[in-house]
C-alpha cells in the first residue's frame, strides 16, 4: 500500500488514467465473485452502531450499514452488513462496495498488517481511540481466495470472509484509516457522533471520504483539579498560614497547547502572582504548576478557591474543573523547638537529653511557627560552629538545619553540652527560648564490620554483574579479632576467612566468577561474614552483600544472499530463468551453534554444503548454483533460545519462494515480507 507524506501532495498525484485501468481491470476480475456473493447470507450484530455512507472517486459509494438501502434481511437478494464501534474502541463489521465488494473491519491477525515506518497508521485492527479511528481495514477481493463458500459470517470466529494469500497483481485491499502525521484520517465527534475525514486505499480505492454517524457515547473532555500540601492532596485542603500549596491538573480531550487555559481565584490576596490568567491545560498525566505560598494574618480561618478553565481539543467549547478549596488556619501562638539528630538519623530528641557516643556526629536544627525568619533574627549559645546570630525556623514540620557537629570524650565520665536558641515573635515581643542537652559518653573501641562486592566496575553491598564476570568480596572493620581464618563466611560463601583490622584499607578475599545458567530471570547470590569482636569474642555480623548476575542475552542471526563472491551486491529482485550463483553471509551475536536449511518451491532441493548442515556462528559461503526459488534459512542458539533470518532467491518472475508457514518460530523469521506497493 503506497502512503504519500503530504494530503495535498496525495490528492494532486492521483493519476486519472492509471485509476481507470485499475479500477477496470478489478471490475471484470471482480463481477462473479462480487454479484455471487449478493445472493449469500451475510450476518451482521444487531447492536451495529454505524450508519451512513463513504465516497471514493475511484469505486464510488460505499454503504456502511445496510439500512441506507433498506436492503437488510436474508431472502430475496437482502443482506445484513453493518459496522459496529465496541466500548473499548474495537471496530468490527463489513462495509458493501458495488464495485469492488465487502470491506471488513476487524479479526484480522496482527501480523498480517502492513507496518509503514514514518508515515503509516498503527500495525492494528480498526479502533477508536479518543476521537480519532486508527489503524487498516481491508477490501476481501484483495485476496485471491475471499471467500470460499462464498459466505461472509461475522458472529462465527475464524469464518472465511477476508482469508487467504494477496493478490499477485500488486493490490493487497488494505485501507489505511489515520497515518501518524496526522496528514488524513477518519475522526468521530465527541459531540454529535459525526464520523468524517479521510481514508487511504492505494491507487485502486483512492481517497475515501467518510459521512457517517455512530451512536456510540464518546468521551466528554474532563478536567480535575487537585491542590497538595504538606503530603496531602485532594479538592479541600486545611493548611497553617505561611505553608506551600501547589496546584496541579489532570484531563482528557483538552488543547493543551500553552495558554489555552485560563486560571481563576477568589480571596486569595496572593493569588494574582500565582494564579490567573493564561495557564497549560493537562493530559492524562498530572501537571503540577507553580507551587505558593499562602497567609493569614487575621485571626479566623481564611479560605481561598481556585478553578481552571480550559479549551476542548476539539475546537468546540470549553471544560472548566471543579473548585479546589483551602482553608488557611490563622497564626498559631509562636513556639520553639531545638533538635539533636545522630549522622544516621536513628536518633532524635526535641527540648531534651541525648546520649550519643564519643566521636559519633550529631546535627542540630530548629522547628518553630510565627517567629521572625529573617537572617540572623535568633541568637544561638553552646560553642563551637552553633553560637552568635542564627535564623529562626518557619516551619512546625519541616526542620532547620543549622550544623553538624561530631564531639569527642576522652575521659572515663560523660560529658553534657547544651545548645540554646532565642528567636523573637513574628509580631515583634517574645522572645522564644528552647536548648538540647547533648551527653557525650567516654570514648570506647567502635567495632564495625563492612562487606563489600566488586564487579562489573562497581563496588558496593548490592551490584549486578553480567554472566561470566569475576566477582571479589571485600571487608574493612575495626575491633575485631584479625587472627588468621578467625571470621566464619555463610550465605553464598563457606568457610573460615581472615577478618579485617582497618576501617580504610579493604581486606580482599580469593575472587570467583559468577555464571548465570537462565536465559531471562537472572541469578541473586547473597553473602555475609561474621568476626569475633577482640574485646569479648562475641560473634559480630556484617551486612549482607547481594549480586545480582543478569541473564544471558539471546542470540540474533543475519542471513543475506549476495550475486557476487565480494558480497557487495545483495540479492534483491529475480534471478534469471535460468537461475545462477548466489553467494551467503551471515553474521549473529550471542550465539554458540548454528543450522542452515532451505525452503524451496516447488519442491525441496539438496543443496550440497548448506542444507540440514552446523556452520560456524559467523561466516560466508562461495558459489551456490540455483535453478529454482530457493529460500536459504540460518538459525542460531544459545542457552535454549534461538533466532533466525531468510534470505528469499527468487528466480525467473513466476517461480515465487514459498511463504514461510509458521512466523516467529525458527527458522521462519518474525514478520513475513513486506507487502507490494502501487
């Protein structure tokens, strides 16, 4: 099927002549198969929801339901035909052409369509999705066997309507419905139900412009609007004076081209900066805007609404969402609070003690409300990094961080610092006092104890290596008996190893490789050691350690025939009668054996040093003298998977190559050769 870039370009290439021909030639090949099957029974579903016509200057009217003729029913000549659009976009049915016969939509295989790259529709079945029909239907009589009884049955799966091998005079019937350029295509109105637009059917059917209706219900545009603060979403938010609100969208069938929405508030003293005006509409996925901060500076609850207006992807009308509420609490009464937080977060105490070990490190920060933010408003005591002039914390749930600071105790009794911060009211007065009391234990021989991976050029307690690679466990630590075969390995290792004396300089231990026997899933392989601590002897454990070996890839093959022993010119179109010699190359990857085969029409040949033989996974063949269409085959495999590639000869114009009988299973490829276009 031949699908021109340009609509414009499209209509002015069509050649008057060159259409009559064909159209001729397709009428008189066409009559008995055509008027024969006028006298069939032909089922159509009663919830058929399509009705109206479609013209093409090539073959003329083309019915769509068999009301438009009032020539339903199954005596006298009469039968039921119609299109149907399913709920979930499927379009299914038979559409009646006088000249050129029953037009189907639906059931065809997946891999029987063509797949245009660039400019093509979708390798699908008729579907609806949105307002657009994507995808390809198909003329029955561009296939030399449509209809076998003759009988087309569409309430009965697998009938014989549309089956068979195409036409060998170059058209194949498909009709495509939308190309991905959006140069043409056949739309459905969100509102009335109008089917209009334009479809392609090659240099036979042309052009076909649709004027039809379907009562199916189509989506409405949608918009919902959603406001989040402080990890909260949802229409109506409660939220504390000076918190940050952002508001976000999600729709459907909306233009959502830049400033086609329109943003509205009420109330909202701050809103003029941050919501109004022109705005982006949404799609399907959630667009969050610029998120802002909202006051109170009275002393009830102040509540502020937001909408969104937005324009239909249709050009007709416009969507305006719901209203997003927030209630903005008034200020609370000023209150301060000083943490004390361990370098690893798993301690945290507020206006209180913490007892932390010597050397360990420690950070301190600020929660608080109504106070004076500005730079330098508090004043911090305790020493060290945490003493003159801080700021003040804004927020009751998100803290301030002001430093880290990491004490040391070399005596054999604790030692308490304390840290104060003042900060004045938001309102002027106060101020607001709070401190941490910070308890420094003596210092103690930290034990610790770190096992580690190397592979693939990374190292860490959780890598992924590929197949085959060489793998190296490591530990640093201190305080551990380093005695020679003292530490005892588990999980994925055995034995007894030598523990680590340093918290810097790693000790390596004997490398493995790592082979991973799947071919999809891939292997995790866990490690651990425990050392006995120098102090007591107690059994102290490290982490564990995973690696994770990824499967190994499946093999892939390339075949290709060649006229020429330099392999430069590649094989592409008919031998002569006679035949002549074809030289082979082939390449794969991943792979560890390889089979060749032929299939040969019309019937098998032995072909010496090729046929049913083992060859190398890379490699080339010298002069295979052919009389006949031959289709070489190479399949490759590795690791229970295999792949293959064909290369059709085909010699003299009538001898065609036999179509392979089974797609996707070696040593037939994925997707049978391209269809022919006019």
């Amino acid at each position: 099927m031949s699908i021109l870039k340009n609509l414009k370009a499209k209509v002015l290439s069509v050649n008057i002549t060159k259409k009559f021909f064909v159209i001729s030639f397709f009428v008189v090949l066409m009559v008995f198969s055509v008027f024969s099957s006028l006298d069939q029974k032909v089922q159509a579903s009663s919830t058929d929801n399509v009705t109206g016509w479609a013209w093409s200057s090539n073959i003329g009217w083309i019915s769509l339901n068999c009301t438009n003729t009032n020539s339903c029913g199954t005596t006298g000549g009469n039968v039921n035909y119609g299109l149907t659009i399913a709920n979930n976009g499927d379009i299914t049915g038979y559409a009646w052409s006088p000249n050129i016969g029953w037009i189907k939509f639906g059931g065809f295989a997946n891999s029987s369509f063509p797949n245009i790259s660039g400019d093509g529709t979708s390798p699908i079945n008729a579907n609806l999705s949105g307002t657009k029909i994507t995808g390809w239907a198909r003329a029955c009589n561009g296939l030399n066997d449509v209809i076998t009884n003759p009988q087309i049955n569409q309430t009965v799966s697998n009938g014989t309507a549309c089956t068979g091998v195409p036409r060998t005079d170059g058209w194949d019937g498909w009709i495509s419905l939308h190309n991905s350029n959006d140069d043409y295509g056949v739309n459905v109105s969100s509102s009335t139900g109008a089917i209009t637009g334009f479809a392609w059917g090659s240099d036979v059917v042309g052009w076909i412009q649709f004027d039809a209706t379907t009562s199916l219900a189509i989506a409405a545009p949608t918009l919902v609007l959603t406001a989040t603060a402080n990890g909260v979403s949802g229409s109506t938010l409660t939220v504390s004076s000076g918190d940050t609100v952002t508001l976000s969208a999600v729709g459907s069938l909306l233009n959502t081209t830049a400033g086609n929405g329109t943003a509205s508030y009420t109330l909202d003293p701050s809103g003029a900066t941050h919501w109004s005006g022109s705005k982006t509409c949404p799609s399907t996925t959630s667009l969050p805007y610029t998120a802002f901060t909202v006051t109170n500076t009275g002393s009830a609850v102040a509540t502020y609404t937001y909408s969104l207006s937005c324009n239909n992807a249709s050009g007709a009308g416009s969507t305006v969402s719901n209203i997003v509420t927030v209630n903005v609490n008034p200020p609370a009464t000023p209150s301060l609070t000083m943490i004390a937080t361990t370098a690893d977060g798993g301690t945290s105490v507020p206006s209180g003690t913490i007892t932390i070990p010597s050397g360990v490190t420690f950070t301190l920060s600020s929660k608080g409300n109504s106070l004076n933010t500005a730079t330098g408003a508090g004043t911090a005591s305790g020493g060290g990094s945490f003493t003159g002039a801080k700021t003040c914390p804004a927020s009751l749930t998100v803290p301030l961080i002001y430093t880290s600071i990491t004490l040391t105790n070399p005596t054999s009794s604790p030692v308490t610092h304390t840290y104060t911060l003042s900060c004045p009211y938001a309102s002027g007065g106060g101020p607001v006092v709070s401190s941490v009391n910070v308890i420094i234990s003596p210092a103690v021989t930290p034990v610790s104890l770190l096992l580690r991976a190397t592979g693939n050029g990374a190292t860490g307690s959780n890598i992924t290596v590929n197949s085959g690679d060489t793998v190296t466990l490591s530990a640093i630590g201190s305080g551990l008996n380093t005695t020679a075969n003292a530490g005892t390995s588990s999980l994925g290792w055995s034995g007894n190893v030598t523990c680590p004396s340093s918290s810097s300089f790693p000790t390596f231990y004997t490398p493995f490789i790592l082979n991973d026997t799947g071919s999809t899933s891939g292997n995790t392989h866990t490690y651990k050691l425990s050392c006995p601590k120098a102090s007591d002897g107690t059994a102290y454990d490290s982490n564990i350690v995973t690696v994770f070996v990824n499967p190994l890839p499946p093999p892939t093959v390339i075949l290709k025939a060649y006229s020429d022993p330099s392999f430069t010119h590649q094989i592409t179109s008919p031998l002569p009668s006679t035949g002549g010699n074809v030289y082979l190359q082939w390449s794969s990857t991943n792979a560890t054996s390889c089979v060749s085969s032929n299939l040969n029409n019309p019937t098998p040949l032995n072909i010496s040093g090729w046929s049913g033989l083992t060859q190398a996974t890379t490699g080339s063949t010298g002069a295979i003298n052919i009389t006949h269409s031959t289709t070489f085959v190479m399949v490759c495999s590795a690791n229970g998977s295999s792949d293959g590639s064909m290369a059709p000869v085909q010699v003299g114009v009538h001898d065609v190559p036999r179509w392979c009988p089974s797609m996707g299973t070696p040593p037939c490829p994925k997707k049978q050769p391209g269809y022919i276009e006019i």
